[in-house]
C-alpha cells in the first residue's frame, strides 16, 4: 500500500507538472496576443489620425480651389469687360480694320 501511493504521488506530480506546462503556455501565447492587439489599437489610432489629417487638408484644399474659382470667375468677367470696351474703341479682333480691311 506504501508503495502504491509513493507511486499515486509520482503520477501527481507528474500531471501537475504537465498543467503548470500548459499553463504557462497559454499565458506566453496570452501575453503575445494582447502585445498584438496593442500594435494593431496602436496602428489603427495612428491610421485615424492620418485620415483625420487627410480630411482636414481635402476640405482645405477643397476651400481654396473655390477661392480661386471666384477669383477667376471675376477675373474672367472683368476682363472680358475690358475687352469688350476696346473691342468697341479699336475695332477688336473680329473687325475689319484689324485683318486690314476687305481685302482679308
């Protein structure tokens, strides 16, 4: 009887020793999984703040093209005045008198 529990106590500590390996284990393979989820919070943070950053550069460029759509469109129409007025004071680039007359 003596024996066989010296032997029942050998198998414990065997099957303990098997548990506290696996164990183990799982907390190597738990700790690399959260440094995992770490990086990839710490990535997607990183990637928001891109694309806020993105966001903020499209809506300012976006603010500017139409500043300069405004600036050309008064451009464009004073200018055209202009030439409309020298147009009727010297003939403009339709008239006669600027191809040189009947002759073409």
């Amino acid at each position: 009887m003596k024996s066989r529990r010296k032997e029942d106590s050998k198998a414990n500590v065997r099957v303990v020793e098997i548990f506290a390996t696996h164990k183990n284990m799982w907390q190597v393979e738990e700790r690399r999984l959260l440094q995992h989820i770490d990086a990839v919070n710490e990535k997607m943070a990183s990637l928001r703040s891109k694309i806020e950053e993105m966001e903020r550069e499209k809506a300012e460029s976006k603010r500017i093209a139409e500043e300069l759509e405004e600036i050309i469109g008064f451009m464009s129409r004073r200018v055209g005045c202009e030439f409309e007025e020298e147009e009727d004071q010297f003939g403009g680039c339709g008239s006669r008198e600027f191809y040189g007359g009947d002759d073409g």
